[in-house]
C-alpha cells in the first residue's frame, strides 16, 4: 500500500504539515516495501487552487491513502473520485503517524474545510 503524507520536510523524523496544500513536501511511504521517497509541492505559491494542484500529485504517485490533518473539499472530492482514502493524522509525527496507520489506529477524516471560491489570497 503506498501511503502520503503532507510533511515539513525530508525525513521520517519531519513534522506533518498542517495545509495539505500548502505543503513544502509530501512523503510516499510504501508500506509492504518500508520505503519512502519524497516529492516536493510546486503548489504552494498558488494565488489558488494549490489543493486540487496536490490532490493530481497524490494521484500521479499512485497513493492508496492520504494520512492529513485536514484537507480542503475541492481536494478532498479529487481524491475520493480517484480511490484515494483520507485518514486524520495524530499529532505532528511522521513516524508515529505511519505506526499508527498500520495498527489501524487512525479514523477517516471527516471534517472537509470548505473550499474557498473567490482566490483573493
């Protein structure tokens, strides 16, 4: 299984992001081959639509699952309509987070934030 995470920087020992969106890097942790490689995000200086510009990220890199604090509903509706399931992290902890999604510790992430529509920074 190939798991994302929005992360601070490149390491397993980085914190979480806390904007899915505005992430400077994004970790690609697979789970079977414990490897993980990471991507960096060309979507933060965005006026707008840096969500739905990471979104296409996740689902270029094949992701089953996104592991996040919170992600936005125009990327949250990407990500679903390509399979990809969305957890809510715990803390900031790369690697306590990826332990805990392989102990089945992490529930689905229900609160979407709502997009925002008008792009005026």
């Amino acid at each position: 299984m190939r798991v994302a995470m929005p992360i601070e920087g490149q390491s397993l020992e980085s914190a979480i992001c806390q904007s899915f969106g505005r992430s400077p890097y994004y970790l690609f942790y697979d789970t079977e081959e414990s490897f993980g490689d990471y991507k960096e995000n060309s979507a933060p200086a965005s006026l707008g639509g840096a969500g739905i510009k990471a979104a296409q990220l996740i689902l270029d890199e094949k992701a089953d699952v996104l592991l996040t604090p919170r992600c936005g509903e125009n990327a949250a509706q990407v990500l679903r309509e390509g399979g990809v399931r969305i957890y809510k992290t715990e803390g900031d902890s790369v690697r306590s987070n990826l332990e805990a999604f392989k102990a089945g510790r992490l529930e689905e992430l229900r609160e979407i934030q709502p997009g925002r529509h008008d792009h005026r920074g």
